[in-house]
C-alpha cells in the first residue's frame, strides 16, 4: 500500500504521495458527499465517498490510519470542512 499524506480544507481533500512528495489527487469538497470513520473491527480506517467527473460515477476511498483517534479525527475535520465550505460559498452566493 502508498503511503500518503492527506490534507483536509474547505476546498477539499488533497492526497500527496509521502514517499516521493509527488501529488496524487484533489477531491474537490463540492464532489464529497459521504465520510466517516468506520467502527470495530476496522476502526483505524477513514472513508469518504466522491464523485469521479471523468468516469461520472461515484467512487468510494478508503484510508488506514495510524489509530482509530485519528480516522475520528479525520471525519470530524472534514465535517467541519463542509461547514466552512457551505458558510463561504453562502457568502459569495448573496
């Protein structure tokens, strides 16, 4: 498996590949529409569910963390990530 490094804002989901610091992926938070930390036996894992433009379908990603706090973690960033998101894109809009 890649190890990678994972950033989480109100733009969205940034994957970076931590071997060679080269970058993988953006998942823009607008094409996000589920995530969560998964619960026993697979608690140290975070998902999130995106939508793939080029292909037009849904894909589901998933991602083993070092333990089940940070996958919490990583759910309740992106939660509040979408917050953020929805608060400035409430702004622009009036």
């Amino acid at each position: 498996m890649k190890r990678i490094t994972l950033s989480i804002s109100s733009a969205g989901i940034s994957i970076t590949d931590q071997d060679n610091k080269r970058f993988e992926e953006k998942v823009p938070i607008k094409d996000i529409s589920h995530c969560c930390a998964e619960r026993s036996p697979h608690e140290r894992v975070f998902t999130w569910i995106s939508k793939n433009k080029r292909l037009k379908k849904l894909e589901c990603h998933a991602v083993i963390c070092q333990n089940k706090e940070k996958a919490q973690m990583m759910a309740v960033l992106l939660h509040r990530a979408f917050q953020i998101a929805y608060v400035e894109w409430k702004n622009r809009k009036e």
